[in-house]
C-alpha cells in the first residue's frame, strides 16, 4: 500500500462474524486512519453486513478498497518442492488434485494464488471461492469504488512481519475471532500449516507456551482479557493516527501493512 495517497483508501478484514473497516486517508508520507467500523454479522448471512459497509463508505472521488480475508474464507496447503512445478500449468493442476484430496471441495470454483517458489521449499498455495471474488468485486462496483486488492490474511502478516520471522524458526499464529491459523515455518519459509478453532479461555496460555520448535509468534484481532498486557512475543502493528495498536487491535488485519 502506498503511502502517497491523497485519496480515501478503505481497508476491510472479513472476519467469520465482523467486518473492520478504515478509512485511510494519504498526507505526504504519513497515513491517517480517519474512520474505523465495526460490523458484525451472522455466519452464513454477510449481505445486510456489506449494504451497510456501502450505507458507510464514501463512493467516488477516486477512492478503493482493499480487503484482508480472515481463515473462514481461504483454504490454505503446501506443494512440496519439486522441479517439475515450475511448469505452472503442472503446478495448478496438482495443486487442485491436493485441494479436493483434502478439502473435499470441487477446485475449480475456487481462486488460487501462490506464494513465490523458493528452491528446496514448499510452496504457499491459497484457495478463494469464486463465488465471493464475484461477490467483493460487484461491492465495490455499487459502491462506486475501485478494488484495489483482495488479500488473503496470511500473506497480508507475512508481508509485514516476514523480515522478522526470516531470523527466526518457529510457529506463527493469526489468531482471528474463534479461528487460528498455526503456520510452523523455518526462517520465514512455512514447513507446516493448519486451521484450528480457538478459544479465549482454553488457548490464551498455549499462546504464551514456549515452542519445541523455536520462536512462538501471534498476530490477532483478539486483546488479552482484563486489559492485561500483549506478551513480548506477539507481533504488534506500530501506532499511527487514528490508530492505536492496543486500543483498536479489532482493526489489526485490516491495517497490517499500513502501520
């Protein structure tokens, strides 16, 4: 994300219950959130949530919208390095077969996009239903918006924070409302990747557990209760205006990247 802009730029995480949405707004190279919304919804019934999100934004005027897709929404595996994938018509053709091997889906209502290819290591793969590709897109047009990204959460905090995990090894979790994402990985590279339900009051203490494989990192949406402080692990948006990392941690995946 840019930080030239002088036009409204919103940035939305779709979480499994809540949108968190901001207005960001450019002033040289400073960003400024000038609004932030919180809309909650059922699972299953996102539409009186996005008309909202469009009653909420200001359409027009050059203004786009970027939107982070939590874990409900991405399916996620890993191809196992192989020469032969470098052929990408291969590559997606395998990557599918492991899809409905695992997930049971049929793969070809479904988006993919991969990570870059590193010699020696598995490759990122990332499903998206075509269906709400279609559906974020056909937003953004009524609301007279541009799109400028759908992102899936993942590779948003790997984008931030992957200078700091290439020093480390270890297990990084995106804890988002009552899902996880616990990525093992070696120097920034995944080795391992699943999707897990979590709770508050059964995985708070795992979070802060040491890690037979080495450094446990967390990025959330979820404050510590009772106000308590982040541990010195967790993996922390700088404060910006309009926005403060502690305060507003519900708005984490939808800002990452631009603090």
């Amino acid at each position: 994300m840019s930080p030239l802009w002088n036009r409204p730029t919103f940035r939305v995480h779709l979480g499994a219950r809540v949108l968190a949405a901001c207005e960001v707004r450019g002033h040289g190279r400073r960003c400024v959130v000038a609004r932030k919304a919180l809309v909650a919804f059922s699972p299953g019934e996102r539409a009186p949530a996005l008309q909202a999100l469009r009653e909420w934004v200001v359409p027009g005027g050059g203004a786009s919208i970027e939107w982070v897709l939590g874990p409900s929404d991405v399916r996620y595996l890993l191809l196992p390095w192989s020469h032969e994938l470098a052929d990408e018509s291969l590559r997606d053709r395998v990557a599918s077969a492991l899809f409905e091997q695992r997930f049971r889906e049929d793969a070809s209502v479904h988006a993919m996009r991969f990570a870059k290819a590193r010699f020696g290591a598995p490759q990122l793969a990332a499903f998206v239903a075509h269906a709400l590709v279609e559906e974020v897109a056909a937003h953004a047009r009524e609301a007279r918006l541009r799109l400028g990204s759908i992102a899936p959460a993942l590779a948003t905090v790997w984008g931030r924070f992957g200078g700091v995990l290439a020093g480390e090894n270890g297990v990084v979790h995106l804890v988002d409302g009552d899902r996880q994402i616990a990525v093992r990985h070696e120097h920034g590279l995944p080795t391992d990747i699943a999707l897990r339900p979590f709770d508050a009051q059964r995985d708070a203490t795992m979070l802060g557990a040491p890690c037979d494989h080495g450094t446990r990192r967390c990025f959330s949406s979820w404050a510590p209760a009772g106000g308590a402080a982040f541990p010195a692990h967790v993996l922390m948006l700088n404060d910006g205006e309009g926005f403060d990392t502690r305060a507003d941690v519900a708005y984490a995946f939808a800002l990452c990247g631009v603090f």
